[in-house]
C-alpha cells in the first residue's frame, strides 16, 4: 500500500467540523483574508480559519489542536501593524470577531463584561446613554480582543492608561482547552499572581481571551479641543514637559510634526494652520475646569514660542480636528501618490523625545527618506511613518532599515521598541537587544509552562 | 566515626558569611526581630538573618541558598499583616532595609530609581522640594520594596493607582542568582510578557526586588480635606457611587463606620463630629478645581443625607483629621484596652459594598463581636478590625472564624479576598476559592518555571 498519512492539521479539520460546521472555512478567500494584518509582512495563508462563537467552541477547537500539536492563530479586526496575525507557521486562524456580545454592563461600578470581538466604535455606542465611555483608542478599527492581546494603548493613554488600567479581569482559554478566569470584579486586589496583566501583551502566545471585564469612566461634563503651533520640535516637547509637571491633566496631547502637519493641512482643509510642529489637545472635565485647563496650557505654550492657541468646546470643530489627526495616516500616504508606508513605534522617556525626534528626522533626511511624525508624545510614544515606493525593488527593505535605526536610537535613550503596536514578527530582533538574554529566558520559561507544545500563535515575539 | 552531617543551611550560612561578613547574622535576638510582621500570626525564627546591601550581595546569597536548597524569606520593614514575612521553613531571613539608596530622580520624567528598602516617608521627604511626590500610601511605616511585593495601595489608590499603576520596572534577582531588569523608562510599553506585573504582587515567591523604577507626580497645587457625616453606612455608599459616577477625581474616599468613628473622636478628640458613619475625603487640583469639586461632593452628599460637610484647606486641620484617620487602628484597639485585633482586607464590586458592610457588621455583632471598620471605599475596600482578648484562649480562633466569614461573604459578592494587604499565609485558603483550581495551576507552573527548587519565600501563598 502507498498511502499519504493525513497531516495532523486535517484531523482539526475534520473533528472541529463536527461542531463548527460551516463556521470551519477552507475557502482560498477567506485563507487570503486572513493572511496578514495592515502591515507590510509578507502574508502566509492557514490552512483553515475557525470562526468561533462561544467560550465551548474555544475550548474544544484549542484541545484538539494540542492534541495534533497544531499551530492557533488568534485573529479579531486584522488591524495588527507588526505580523502578529500572520499564520506563519500555517494550522488554523482562530477567528474572534463574531464574539460579539456585550454581556453585562454595571452603571454603578463602571464595569462591563464583553466578548473579544466587540470593537471599541461597538462598546461606546452602546454606552453612550448610561453616561459611560471606554477612553482606550488606538485609532484603527480594531477589537478590544485584539487590543487586550497587544497591550494597545492611543491618544488618551496619558489620561486614563492604557488598556493594561482598564482591564479588570479575563477570561481565558488555554492552549490545551482548559478555562481560567483571572481578576475579579473588584477594583483592585492583592490576590495571587497578576494573571491578567501576563495575559494582556502577550499577543495570543498564552492563551486566547474570550471575555473582557473592562473599567469604564463616566462620560465628561465638558471636553474641549485646542491646537498649538510651535517653531521647532524641541520647544513642542518643551510644552509637553512642563504641562504634564504641572499636573495639568490633559486627556489628550498628541504632536505632528512639519511634515504630517503639511500634510494634514492638505489633506484635511485645515484652513488657518501653517505647516509647523503643532500639538493637538484634548481637556475634560466640568466646564470651569476645562477651561482653567486650556487657560494653563495656553500660558505654558506661550512661554515656549507656542502661537495661535484655539480652542473649541465646540463638537463639530472640535470632531473636524481630531478626524484629521487619526486621518494623519492617509494623509501622510497622500504625500507620495501610490506610495506605501512603514509606521514606526517607539516610546522613549519623555526628557529624551526632543533628541529622539530630531535624531530620527535628520538621519532620515540624511538617507533620503520621505518621512513624517505622530506621537503620543505626554507619554514619550511617536509613529514616524517611513513612505516607500513599492515599485521599486529595495524600497521595503530600505524603509525596513530606517525602521531598525529609529528603533536603535529609541533603545540607546533609555525607551522600548514598542510603545503599542506590540511585538509580533517586526520586533522580535530588538526583543532580546531590549530586555536581555536572561529576562528572555524567564518570558520563555513562562510561555513554556502554560503552552509546552508551542501551539499558540508560534512564531510570534520569540525568534525560535 | 560519628559525625553529624552538617545542614544544607550551615553551609550557606558559612560561605555567606565570607562575604557579609557581621551583616550575617545568628544572634537569637535579631532572629527574633525577624519572626514574623505586624500580624497575629505565630512567629517562626530563621536559622540566619542576612543584611544585604548590594544587587551583587543579592545575587550571592541566593545563588548559595538554590545550590544548597534553603529556603530565603525576604524581609522588608516587617509590616506585614499576612505572615509573609514568616520564615515558616526557616533558611536565611535576607533584611533588604539597609539597601535605602534613592539613585536617580528624573523631574523631567517624573521618575526615579530606588533600593527596596526605601520607604514611602524617605522618598517623599526627599522628593518634596523638587515639587514631586510618590502616591501610594498604606499608612505604615513600610519600604517600597515590600509594596510592590505585595500590591499595596491605600488610602488614594482611587485617583493615582496601586503600587501597580506606579512602577515603571524593576530589577530582580531569580532564585539562582540571576538578575533580570524588567519594564523600561518609557512610560508604556508593548513590549513582551508583563513581567514587572508579574513580580508586584509575587509576595517574594518568584524573585527578589532590589532596585524599583517608579513613576512620580508632581504636588497639586491645593489641597483641601473634607468630612462628612451620613445616617447609616448605605447612604454613605450611595454617596461614594453617586461621586464616583461624576466623574469628580477624589484623591480619597475614606469611609469609618459608627463604632470606628465613636473610637477616632474618642482617640483622636475630634470634637464637634458625632459618633456615626462618616467620610473623610481630600481633593487635589488647582485652588478652583479644590474648590468646585468639594462643593459638588457637597451637593452629592446632602442628596444622600450627609450633614456638616465640612472642608479646610489649611494645612493644620487637614493633617489633623489625616492624623486621626491614620490612627483609626490606634483608636480601634483604644476601645478594650488590653485586646488585640485582626484586621481583615476585603474588596468588592462597589454597587454590593453596602450589602457587604452591613452583612459583616450585623453577623459580628450577632456572634458578639466588637468590631469597627476603616474603608477605602472609592474602590470597595474595606478593613473590618475584629477585637480579641489575648488572654481568652479562644479568642484568637473566634477572631479568625470571623474574619473568614467577612471574606467569604465578599467572595460570595463578585469580590476579592484581599483589596490590598495580600495573600501570604493568612489566605492562602481563599486563593483556590477565589480563582479556581485551573488558574492556581497556571501560577504553581509560573512558580516553578521561575524558581524550581521552592527556595523563595516557600509555604506563602500557596497551601504545599
């Protein structure tokens, strides 16, 4: 006899078939749409993508994928920007974004309790008439799955944390079906082990996360959008600086550079800005304090060289400003017709961004590059986006290499890698560079421990 | 040949010796001051008391002790209220209180660097002419070393965070004597597995902390405390839930039942407040923020039925009234001279912290317990101190049934076993309860991936 012994991932196949039904897809299309995220990695297809429903259905698919030792991708929007949803090493995608309930919401705890797919856009439209919100936004359209998994962060970390404060507790499938849940409802606790945060950040190596307890906040009385406009980077930070060592509590603080704002000028008819640094702000709180706050940072900039302070209290200026600032990304794209573009993430201390800043924007100048700058700057953070043109053979690789020397400068000034696009397959090289061999070992020790066959989004973070 | 075979501790203690010098120490009465922390628990003396004060001193001692297999129980001020701090297998007891170094403060930042043995009152003397200060505050005389050890919080956790919210990273010594650095100075970071996470909270399990990374905030320009006196403790809830909802960002929310400020007024002689359910409050901001969010609590209280709202910016009153809180415990014991108390650490969700109250008071006056509870009521927790006469044989046992139905009533409520003070020996029960059997499994594998051979402050936490 001849015949082909069956590769373990078609008895996943056909065994998780018996429950998903039709929710098992092995179509060419739906394998291409899980290919990759919005990134610039190279995309490999799985060789099947599962769209679960429920906790059960988790479970069940990730026993028997221990069983045969196949490969588990977790995938929720695709929105990732470093790789973490390519399935390089095939098996199955594991498919969240039909996990969409919102199972409880608590008015006098500002809690919630969702599943992974529900998207932030989701979560604060249902909140909306309870007087609650969910201030964590990365920008893109992503799952709040997804952004647990990454460590996401965005525009209003520097008021209200990252999604790290905002989780309360997970529930989590482990890689060999088991359940846990970790935290408690309560707000805080000394109990054991931080499971939650193990979990958040560790982009799908450890587990998979099928529902959420999320901190809420209640809605402001008042928020009020401002712009400022400064001569140089350096005196942009300056401002950053002395506003945060005010205790001034900004809910947002985001700067563009030049070029970006050039660009956002352009692309968004921001009529009355110059093509300077500026800063975008954001204040919340009661009336009187909004304004005390805008009054402060208004003084501060001044001292700096800051010109043109605008406020708005204003909803339809103040959402004309900041769609133009998350439009930023096409606006910068639309620099270059047809071009495509790297976006950097790193994240330094807040006494090093002017240097950081600077540094990065001559050296890229230097070489050649076409390239424009947002930051997170009240928490030190920025994206420069790196444009290449994708006809031209060494045009990826070229702005792969500007990246690395971004990413070095950061390092060398005391930041990290990845402020929030996470690690994936980008930034495992500067993983161990970052944290050294021995912290490695440990965050190894660790993913061996809860997943000893490396079933979980293998590939990702570790270079092995 | 009759030798005796020398102990595996002997011979740590020997080779220790070699490098610490006097600062190794057997003497029966500093094993004494190491016996156990603040707590009722039995004391247990440690064959050796190591006072290190290097990272590399650190390194050695545990090095030595995983070669040989002794266990080592860190040991910080010795305010511990759960028995951590028990050598309950004996080894080597290692004194970190001597490693009191502030290395770095960066204002720019708003960060420094610190030895474990620092407490919160060193730093914040040395920090307040910079016009910085550290938040966390458990209201012992305790190192920050031991606060990130146990995730200790306090009394304004509910605006600037836990011990958690606070540190940007950590360099730890492993159970073999490596040392890993943990975090970053960025202020956020997606950047592998939480490992600084892991630690806060790891009760010394896992490694040992010898340097802390924390994050700073600048000095409010006023401050202004608040009190205010309620018919029962649900309208005092009510009030806490109603303020939290607006949004008003109180730096605390301290809530004394009846018999706790009967106790404070007598101790403290708080005169002119009455003997019933009362808040103590403090808001930080500008003069008119102070100002506008005292009068919003104002109106929020007199809803609920809160009388004599009464608030002083002055400096003098307001450590008065701080002063007292402090004391609560003081003036607790105050009410049967001679006694003693346990103190139990309960969370809950806010929305059943009435219940939880109410259920704990009216089930120990039931079983004729004097009891009086202290709260940190914005996150729903809450201290109930259960008086005991020493000289009762029984008394202490009574005492510990008591505060074992306190907890399982908050467990059965959606809460925590413990909001701050820690598992250590004393909950070790209630972890399972609380986190189930699978995610107890999933920190026994973290614990001996990163400590094999048991030697780190072993019969904590866990029950074997």
């Amino acid at each position: 006899m001849n015949t082909i012994s069956p590769r373990p991932v078609d008895a996943v196949i056909a065994a998780a078939r018996e429950f998903l039904g039709e929710r098992l897809s092995t179509a060419q299309a739906v394998r291409e749409q899980h290919g990759r995220g919005e990134d610039q990695t190279p995309p490999t297809l799985p060789d099947a993508v599962a769209f679960a429903e429920t906790t059960e259905e988790v479970s069940r698919l990730l026993a028997l994928c221990h069983h045969h030792g196949v490969p588990v991708t977790p995938f929720g929007a695709g929105t990732s920007l470093e790789g973490h949803v390519n399935p390089v090493r095939q098996g199955i995608t594991l498919d969240l974004s039909r996990m969409t309930a919102i199972r409880e919401v608590n008015p006098e705890d500002m809690d919630c309790l969702i599943e992974p797919g529900v998207t932030r856009h989701q979560l604060n439209d249902f909140l909306r008439d309870q007087g609650l919100f969910f201030p964590v936004d990365p920008g893109s359209h992503c799952t709040i799955g997804g952004m647990c998994a990454t460590r996401a962060s965005g525009t209003n970390a520097v008021r209200y944390g990252t999604i790290r404060e905002n989780v309360l507790g997970l529930e989590v499938v482990l890689a060999d079906g088991r359940v846990i849940e970790t935290g408690s409802r309560a707000r805080k606790a000394a109990n054991g082990y931080d499971l939650t945060r193990l979990m958040i950040g560790s982009e799908g190596t450890l587990g998979v996360i099928t529902r959420i307890r999320l901190r809420l906040h209640g809605i402001p009385e008042a928020m009020s959008a401002a712009v400022c406009q400064f001569p140089d980077l350096k005196s942009a930070v300056e401002t950053v600086i002395a506003t945060s060592q005010s205790g001034i509590p900004v809910a947002r603080i985001e700067l563009l550079d030049a070029d970006m704002m050039e660009a956002c000028v352009r692309f968004s008819k921001l009529e009355g800005y110059k093509p300077v640094t500026t800063l975008f702000l954001e204040f919340h709180g009661s009336h009187a304090a909004v304004a005390e706050q805008a009054a402060a940072v208004e003084a501060i900039a001044a001292d700096y060289g800051g010109e043109g302070f605008a406020w708005a209290t204003d909803a339809e200026e103040r959402n004309r400003l900041w769609k133009a600032r998350h439009d930023a990304y096409w606006a910068g794209l639309a620099l270059k017709p047809g071009w495509r573009a790297l976006t950097t993430d790193v994240c330094v201390p807040i006494s090093r961004l002017a240097e950081a800043l600077v540094g990065a924007k001559e050296e890229a100048e230097a070489l050649g590059h076409t390239t424009c700058i947002v930051g997170h700057v009240g928490d030190g953070n920025f994206h420069q986006m790196v444009l290449f043109d994708p006809d031209d053979p060494e045009g990826l690789e070229r702005a792969w290499e500007m990246d690395r020397r971004i990413v070095a400068r950061g390092l060398a000034l005391g930041g990290t890698c990845s402020g929030e696009h996470g690690v994936g397959l980008g930034k495992r090289e500067f993983l161990e560079q970052e944290h050294g061999a021995e912290a490695l070992a440990v965050m190894r020790g660790i993913k061996n421990s809860l997943d000893p066959k490396g079933i979980l989004n293998p590939g990702k973070m570790f270079r092995n």
